[in-house]
C-alpha cells in the first residue's frame, strides 16, 4: 500500500471515529417516512427550511453531501466539492445537509446556524462558501467571539438585517432544520463527514478520498457514469 493510499486510509478511520459520536437530538426527530435521497421541501418538522440545492433542482443525478463546518476533512474537501459542482452546475443537482459533530467540534453547531440564518435571508450559500474557506479563523473561537465572527461574515456577504441574522441562528426554526438533516443523516448511515450520497448510494471510501486528498477525478468519473 502506497504512502499516499495509507494516508487517505488514515483520514477515513479518524472520519469514521468521529462519526461514533452520535448526538442524540437527531434520535429525537422522527424520518421514519422520510425518504432522505429526495430533495425535502420546507416542513414543520424541519423548522420550514428546505433543502439547500444549487441551480438545477430537477437533475437525473443528485449528489448530497453530509458535511460538518469545523471538520478539518470537510475543509479540505471543499474546494474540489466547489469545483465540480460549479463544473457540472448545468447537469447535476448538489444539496448540502447539516451533520455537525459537536463532540469533536465544537463550533460545528453554530457555524451550521449561521448558515441556515443566512439562508433565511438569501445568502445560503454565500455564507457556506465563506465558513469553509475561513475554517481557520473561527474553528477555535470561544462563544462570544465565534458569534461575532459569524455576524462579521453575514455583514461582509451581504445580509442585510444583521440583528435578525443574530436572532435566527438561536431560533427553534433553525434548531429545527439542523437535527432534521441529523436524522436524515443517522437513517442513510452516515458514520463521519464528509459523507456523500450519489442517486441515493453512498458514495465509496475510495471516491471520497479523492475528494478530501486528490484531484475528485474518481468523483467525476462516476458522476460521468450515471450521466450517461
């Protein structure tokens, strides 16, 4: 086994031990009717927050990824996950679901808020893009101080009422929407982050890898594949 392959073998096992830490809340949820590949529209029981998709809801390919702010491999997945689904914005549908591992992460939950409350005001995704791409410089943070790092992010991408920005990421809404992607995350299995469900399958190991360690080529064949 190759250096490279054992050091991608390594990131996977920490991965999967820190997805050992299940959180109990998601437990609280109920999706037992729910079934986690379909794009869930805003409900009660996700606080009336919908999935968050990029630009082609409608795709015969939907890829989801399971994804935790705080996660050092999530971070380092991010920047091929943004390459490729801007590669392939015309042809795939991308959501992205919370799965924060509060255990390990500590600043997890909250990043997920912030991005869920940016949401409420149309910046989604740029708030998603930033917490990711500053993973450094709020990962260890206390309170007061990642709260307002957070608010400095909602203000530097354009959200408007910076008060109701603050007031959402402690809404019971938000609350809500993060434990419902919780349990959708715990019924598909996901064991750490990042996860990625592709037409419903999860996503190997080995083409997750290249994701978090190499150029995502493993990840662009197999969404070629399906296609076809």
């Amino acid at each position: 086994m190759s250096k490279k392959t054992w050091i991608i073998f390594a990131v996977l096992c920490i991965a999967v031990l820190g997805g050992l830490v299940i959180l109990s809340r998601k437990d609280s949820v109920d999706v037992s009717n729910v079934n986690q590949s379909n794009l869930q529209k805003a409900t009660a029981t996700d606080g009336n927050i919908a999935d968050h998709v990029t630009d082609l809801p409608n795709s015969k390919v939907v890829l989801i990824e399971y994804g935790d702010y705080q996660c050092p491999y999530c971070g380092e997945a991010y920047p091929q996950v943004k390459k490729l689904t801007t590669d392939y914005a015309s042809k795939i549908t991308f959501v992205f679901r919370n799965y924060p591992l509060v255990t390990l992460h500590p600043n997890a939950k909250a990043a997920a808020a912030a991005a869920e409350a940016a949401g409420i005001q149309g910046k989604y995704w740029e708030m998603h893009d930033k917490l990711y791409e500053s993973q450094d410089d709020w990962s260890n943070l206390s309170t007061n101080d990642r709260t307002n790092k957070f608010v400095s992010y909602a203000k530097a991408i354009g959200v408007k009422n910076l008060t109701k920005f603050q007031t959402d990421m402690g809404s019971n809404s938000v609350e809500k929407k993060i434990d419902f992607d919780l349990a959708l995350g715990g019924k598909f299995g996901v064991t750490g982050t990042p996860t990625f469900e592709l037409n419903g399958q999860k996503v190997s190991d080995t083409v997750s890898a290249s994701l978090i360690s190499g150029d995502g080529d493993a990840m662009r064949s197999t969404i070629d594949n399906l296609l076809k």
